[in-house]
C-alpha cells in the first residue's frame, strides 16, 4: 500500500527544525514523504536497480516474519507494492552482486537465527530464485560483497555477532565455499570493503560496539582470498555501522562510524596507504546507527545522511570537502524508530533521495528532494 505521510510531512516543513538544540530555519529540500507496506520489523533496505530497467528498486529485509520485500521502482519516485520472498529466519543484513556471472543483480541475505547466508539469484524477469543456503556459524549480523581473491568472482565476507570474521569464496554459478575465519573480539556489528592501502587487493574495515571498545579493526587483503592479521584503529566508542567514503577529496577512501549508544559519530581520515586517523567524536542526534554519504547541498562536497534510532529523524550533516563539518547539523523528523536508510535517484532528475524504514510502523519512506538543491553554507 503507498500512502502519503502527513504527520511526517508537516514536520519536514520548513521552520519547524532543530539542529544540536539550536532552532533554526530548515532549508527546504525535500518534497512531501510517500510510505509503503513492508514485512515486521524491518532491519535493513538496499536501493539497486534489480530487474535492469534502469530505474533503482527497494530491497527490504524484516527480521520479524522472515521476510524479504521487493519494490520495483517506477523511475518517478513511485515504486510498486511489496512483493515477499521467504528467507530463513531473522534476516539482518544483506548486500547485492552479480554471483552467478549472468549479468543479473543476486542477494545475499544474513539469517541470524539460522546461522547461515541466504543466497538468492535474481532473473531476467526480475523475478528472484532461491540457489543455496550457506552455513557461517553462530549469528551472522552482516555481510558484504567483493572479489578478494582476484579472480573476477565475486566473495562474500561475514561477521558473526560474538568473535568471528568469515570468508565465503564465489565458485562463480552462485554457490560458495567456505574459507579463513579471523578472530574478530569485541562483538564485530557491521563490515565494509575497500581498498584503503592502494594495493588493488580489497581489504575489510569491521565496526565493534562492546561496550568498553573504543576501536575499529582493519583486515588488509593479500589478494588471494586471505587476510593479514587484523590492524586496531583507535577511535569512536562502542560502535554500531561503518561505511567508506573520500569525505575529504584526497583520492584515499576514509572510513566513518557511528555509535548508537553515545549518540556520536568518527571519522577516520585515510593515508592511502592503510593508515587510518581518528578525528574527535562529533556530536549525532539520538541513537544514530546507519549513515549514507552523498551530496546534499550543492557544494560538491560530499555530505553525510545519518539515521536516528532513538528520537525519529535523520540529519544531514553538510561537509568541507576537508573531513570537517558544517554545524549545526539539520534534523528532519521522519517518524518513529527509523532503523535504517539509503539513498539513490529514484525519480531520475540528479538528485539523491532518500528511503527510510520505520521498524515500528513497518513502513518504508520515501523522501524525493527539491529541486533547486540548498545554497552552500559560506561558514
């Protein structure tokens, strides 16, 4: 069911923001919120073009009916109601990537209740097959894709909830085979992949919210599906996601984490060589999980988009272009208990909107930008 969100919309109405406590005019960018029906407890949504129409779709994991939602998308900002696949149980996490080699988008989809990786083929018709089920062990909280053996098949990398990073090799028809597991102490939450020394190997960059851990750990690849031992990264505290992104356009990936708990993000500043340099903690609004990095200004500096689990908005934190940040930051309400987003051109005309899940609603909004886009900040 689509349905338009007045409640969020008269909040997204410019005037009525706040911004690290300070009331401030909102500026106006985005158009009124459109929400549709997914599964129970909605963990984790992915944009992708799946059906290869040219227009991004919505993936939607619910870890509540053992679920996954696909929303083809009508490249007008509109998408079509939910379709539902079974998935094991407990779908947390999931990532995207061609594993068969038939130039069709596939899923990879954490079961943490069953301890193993979904992995789903997706079709020419943009219909979705079930290939395999692959065990990791005990509670596998994400999982994301890349060639790390250098092969031109794409792997996947897991971590377990309690100890462990895992290593899945693509066979290449859509299965796996299991390879190295890595010690990953400290209660590993979300992974990403990149090249953060400039050696053409992929290296993995593991997030841990413990409660008492104040570091990142850097897994530098040795290009054949190996991993040196892990490099501790000082910085952020007890943290819950992590992404990449050259926030300050040097042409090295930097690394970004948030915590949950302490309502703060970090930034790690990236040497290009696999070094990696904590900035202070900056201040997030309340219970800020899951970040997405794009241009939201109109600057051309990269920006960051952050969800909040515990007072119900996102913020729009505005970049230098130098791995600093424009504060206040901007806070739109989008309703209760938003546990994760993403972002992508939904509607074809330049911009990045955004889609948020409403884990108590069961809802996922859609949020289309203005256009113009805001005017730089000059501060």
């Amino acid at each position: 069911m689509r349905l338009f969100n007045f409640k969020t919309a008269l909040l997204l109405l410019p005037g009525l923001i706040t911004g690290c406590g300070e009331a401030i005019v909102a500026p106006d960018i985005f158009l009124l919120p459109v929400t549709y029906k997914v599964g129970k407890k909605p963990s984790a949504v992915i944009a992708h073009d799946m059906n290869k129409d040219g227009y991004d779709d919505l993936l939607v994991a619910n870890s509540g009916d053992d679920t996954l939602n696909y929303l083809e998308g009508q490249g007008n900002g509109m998408f079509d109601n939910a379709q539902t696949l079974n998935t094991g149980r407990e779908p947390m996490a999931m990532t995207v990537a061609d594993y068969n080699g038939d130039g069709s988008p596939d899923i990879a989809l954490c079961n943490y209740g069953d301890g193993d990786i979904s992995i789903i083929l997706g079709q020419k018709d943009g219909l979705f097959k079930l290939k395999t089920h692959v065990k990791v062990g005990r509670l596998p909280i994400s999982v994301t894709s890349g060639d790390f053996n250098n092969d031109e098949i794409v792997d996947l990398a897991v971590t377990l909830r309690f100890h462990k990073l895992v290593i899945l090799l693509g066979v290449g028809d859509g299965t796996f085979k299991l390879a190295e597991a890595y010690k990953a102490s400290g209660t590993p939450a979300n992974l990403v992949a990149g090249d953060y020394n400039n050696d053409k190997n992929l290296d993995i960059a593991v997030a841990f919210n413990a409660v008492k851990v104040n570091f990142i750990r850097l897994y530098q690849g040795n290009g054949d599906g190996t991993f040196q031992s892990p490099v501790r990264i000082p910085g952020g505290h007890q943290s819950s996601f992590i992404i990449n992104h050259d926030m300050n356009l040097d042409g090295n990936l930097d690394l970004i984490s948030s915590s949950t708990m302490t309502d703060s993000l970090t930034l790690y500043l990236g040497d290009g060589k696999g070094s990696f340099k904590a900035g202070e903690d900056f201040a997030g609004e309340k219970g800020p999980e899951h970040i997405f990095p794009g241009e939201f200004i109109g600057d051309k500096s990269p920006d960051l988009v952050v969800c909040n689990r515990r007072d119900g908005s996102v913020s729009i934190l505005e970049g230098k272009g130098d791995g600093t940040f424009v504060f206040p930051h901007f806070n739109y309400p989008v309703g209760r208990n938003p546990r994760a987003l993403t972002g992508a051109d939904f509607n074809q005309d330049g911009l990045t909107d955004l889609a948020v899940l409403l884990y108590d609603a069961q809802l996922v909004e859609v949020i289309l930008r203005k256009i113009p886009a805001l005017q730089p900040t000059t501060s």
